[in-house]
C-alpha cells in the first residue's frame, strides 16, 4: 500500500496521469479509507498520517507540504484533531473539508455524561447527499470561522504542545453514522470538482454507505454482549463509538494521548477497578507496561490493545470496516469472550 501511496503523492506533485481527477489529501487512516472508497477506481487519495505515524507528534515531510499546496480538496477532521494540519492549510488556494463540522455530524463533549441524541436511521445517503449538495453548504463548509462554534473554537484540541481532553471530542469517525454522512459530502465536493465523473463519485458513496450500515448494524448486534460490562481504557478516545453501541466507559489511564498521568489520578482509578476484575485496555503506539502493572495490582483483565485511528492496519477502502471490527473483536473478546 506504500507504494500505492507513493503513486498518488507523485500525481499531486505533477504527474500528467488522471489530471481531470481532483488531487486529494487526507489526514488520517480512517479519512483516507472513506475518501477512498468515494474515489474508487479513478485516484487514489494522499493518506498523510501512513501507517505508524502519530497524529498528536506528527511532522510534515517536504514531498507532504508540497502535496498539500498542489492539492485540490483537502479533507480533514479539523484542528480538535490535528493542529498542524491548519497551519499547514494557511495560505494555500485548494478546498478542504472539516469533517468535524459537516452538517449533520454528530459531535459530544468529552466525559462519561456525552450525550448522544441523534437517530441513526433516519437520514439516507441520498438525503445527507441533497443537503450537501446545495451551494449554501458548501460555502459553510469552506468558511471556517463560521463553522466552529464558539465553545470548541480554541480549547479541546489536540496540540503538539497541549493534549488535555476537555471540551469537543475530536474522535468522531468511531460513530459510523458519521462516517455514512461524511461518504455522500465527500461525493458532492468531488462532483463538483469533477463534474464528469460526479455520478460515479455518488454512486460509490451510496455503495460505501450500504456497507457501513450493515457493518454497523452487525456490529451493534454484537455488541449487545458487552453493553453490561463496564471497561476501562488507556485514553479518552472512544466516546463516541461507546455512546454509538451503548458501551460503558468507566475510566481511563490517560487524558491526553501524551499526557503522563498523574499519581493522584492513578491512585484513584486503583482504587475504582479493585475487586471488580473489570477489563482495561492498552493501546496501540502507546507502551503497554502501566495498563499491565495496574492490571497486575488491581486484579483486572489487561485485553488487547485497541486501535481507534487504524494507525497499525494497513490503509486503503478496506481499513475503516477493519478498524469498527478490531475494536469490536478487542473489547468482546475481554468482557465477553
């Protein structure tokens, strides 16, 4: 897949081959796996945060900086997510998509009281892809200022320099009804880039939806299991796909991705998790020793490392139904094996 990758970024650094097709870049694993299922067989999107890579530490490469400014359509999370990316974006004269601020997207606060009020059933693709297809929208999309709201413009974000959880929870492609959103805005954007192909980019969007939803609805049967069973977790990452699928998140290790926890945090999740043997959770990039050690003093069952933003799975059309599964198949196999 690194070198499909590599294909892609030489075509937005000039190559002649699919030039009628819109030069695409995308932040993370997730991103690039919904954006590519809408491309289908006519490009290949730029994933800039490839396998391995970290989103809170991340350093554009010169060949990636200048993807960026050749690039036609930027779609993103936004700054809660990758603050980089919206300095690196400054300037430059391409469109992008701030997922996080699609119309219809559902989006929560961090903490266990996030609420989630959205009915997952009642918009089609074809109806997320009416709405968005209006102009109305689309300049909302495009006019950042006016798409952040006030509360979450500045705090809650992630940072190179700042990781503190609080105020929006940025991790909102693990709510798959999201994702069926972002698929037909995707598809509307490129259609209107690419005018000639439009039908195929709805067309795959449709497809891409159908696929999510029956993943979703499979994945919401089988976790059903675990909804009685409270877990804890290395960070505050899965908000949205417990509230999604009725899951209990009681805690967690770390508030931040980076942030080291602090001893009176430590004490006193020990003291929550002590003789209930609930399930606790590493993660993947993250060293797995202190969720073991606690594992070890409080007599809870250490499960296997989850991986919210697919960044160990190998990036393509396929990683975002692999990513709802693994996570899926991680907690069941600890609260429910």
């Amino acid at each position: 897949m690194r070198y499909t990758i590599s294909i892609a970024l030489a075509s937005l650094l000039g190559s002649p081959a699919m030039a009628d097709v819109p030069r695409v870049v995308t932040d993370l694993p997730p991103v690039h796996s919904l954006v590519a299922q809408v491309m289908g067989d006519l490009g290949d999107p730029v994933l800039l945060l490839d396998r391995g890579a970290d989103a809170h530490s991340f350093q554009l490469r010169p060949s990636q900086a200048r993807a960026l400014s050749n690039a036609d359509l930027v779609v993103w999370i936004g700054p809660e997510m990758t603050r980089w990316l919206d300095r690196a974006l400054e300037g430059r004269d391409g469109e992008d998509i701030r997922l996080s601020t699609v119309s219809g997207t559902h989006r929560q606060d961090f903490g266990p009281g996030a609420a989630h009020d959205h009915d997952h059933g009642s918009a089609s693709a074809d109806d997320h892809l009416a709405d968005d297809g209006n102009p109305a929208a689309q300049e909302a999309d495009h006019d950042h200022a006016a798409e952040v709201e006030p509360d979450h413009a500045e705090g809650g974000g992630h940072d190179d320099e700042d990781h503190d959880h609080a105020g929006l929870d940025p991790h909102m492609w693990l709510d798959p009804a999201n994702a069926e959103l972002w698929l037909a805005r995707v598809a509307a954007e490129l259609g209107r880039l690419d005018p000639e192909h439009a039908a195929t980019y709805s067309a795959n969007a449709e497809s891409a939806a159908a696929a999510i939803a029956d993943l979703d609805r499979e994945t919401a049967d089988r976790l059903k299991a675990a909804q009685s069973h409270p877990f804890y977790v290395f960070h505050e990452a899965y908000g949205y796909f417990a509230s999604h699928y009725g899951l209990s998140v009681a805690g967690s290790v770390s508030a931040g991705d980076a942030a080291a926890p602090g001893a009176a945090h430590l004490a006193e999740l020990r003291q929550q998790m002590s003789g209930g043997q609930p399930c606790l959770f590493p993660e993947a990039q993250h060293d797995p020793r202190l969720v073991e050690q606690i594992a070890q003093e409080t007599g809870a069952k250490a499960g296997p490392a989850l991986d919210p933003s697919g960044s160990t799975l190998e990036p393509g059309p396929q990683l975002y139904a692999q990513l709802i599964r693994g996570l899926a198949d991680g907690i069941l196999s600890c609260v429910a094996p």
